[in-house]
C-alpha cells in the first residue's frame, strides 16, 4: 500500500507540472492535481461512495502509466515552447518509453501528439508542427528500432528513477506477502 500511496503522489506531482506550465495559480494546480485522482470515481460512477471510489488505490492500477503519460505531457509541452533540440529527444524517448510500461498510455501519448501536430498545421505554425512530428517519429521508432531488452532498458531510464523506484519497492513488498499466501 506504500508504494501505491507513493506512485499517486508522484502522479499528482506530474499532473501539478503539467498545469502550472499553463496557469500561474498554485491553488488551482493542487485542486486539478487532486481532482484528477481523487475525482475519477466521482465522474465515472456519479457517486461519491462506491467499490471504486479509490480507483488509483488498486493493486495494480493505472497510475503506472498514468505516471508516464503525465512525463510525456509535460516533455511534449516543454519540446513545443522551448526551440532546444534535447527537449524534443527527452519527449520523443518517454513517448517511446510509454510502448513498454503501458500500451494504452502510449496510444493515448500518440493521439495528443497527432492531434497537436495537426492543429498547428492548420494555425501553419510549422516549426512547433515540426517539432511535434519529431517527437512522435522518436517515439514510434525507438519501440520499434529496438524491441529487445536493451529497448526495455532505454525505456526504462527515459521514464525515470521514481517510476523504476516504484516498481522496485512493489516487488520487494509484493514477495513477503506472496510466500506468507500459499
């Protein structure tokens, strides 16, 4: 249950980034940050009360790829404003990255992109397109140019230490309390 507490934690941190990259209220950041954990049984079951109510609480949950959707995000945001080259390599690496931990955290990554690249084609803003199209090519081409364990591992370092922080501590709580379960 630590780890999950921590895994949420580090998401909400990652979804306070995201949002105060847009508004310069740290209120309204933490309130996003909460509502978007804390709200999802809220919205989805329209009840405050329910089975669910701690969706992100789950053993394995959808914070994990939660966690590197946030990361790609923020890198994706950070490669638009910024005219830097590594900002674009560091987005187009998580986006990459996001193949392995979890593939709908991927597809999802890859349609924002996909749709942000469109919309500034059409604003013909074709730098910030050609920024966009770069990090998605980075990211479909890295799970497919290296699809074996040296990928994982790439993937791996790409998406950070907190998140193979996480893992490593769920493992090491998970195997006590599967050998006391036989």
């Amino acid at each position: 249950r630590l780890c999950t507490f921590i895994g949420v934690f580090i998401l909400n941190i990652f979804i306070y980034v995201l949002v105060r990259q847009f508004v310069d209220n740290k209120k309204l950041a933490t309130l996003t940050a909460v509502a978007v954990t804390a709200g999802y049984p809220i919205v989805l079951y329209r009840s405050l009360f329910h089975a669910e109510a701690l969706f992100y609480g789950r053993a394995f949950s959808p914070y994990l790829g939660s966690i590197v959707f946030f990361i790609f995000c923020n890198a994706l945001v950070k490669s638009i404003r910024s005219v830097k080259q590594k900002h674009i390599w560091w987005a187009g690496a998580v986006l990459g990255a996001a193949f392995y931990v979890y593939f709908w955290a991927w597809t999802y990554a890859l349609t924002i992109a996909g749709s942000l690249f469109l919309i500034y084609l059409i604003k013909k803003e074709w730098g910030t397109a050609k920024r966009i199209a770069l990090v998605m090519a980075l990211g479909v081409v890295l799970p497919v140019w290296w699809p074996a364990i040296g990928g994982v591992m790439v993937a791996a370092l790409a998406v950070g230490g907190t998140f193979m922080a996480i893992t490593l501590a769920g493992m090491h709580q998970r195997t006590p309390a599967a050998s006391h379960s036989v």
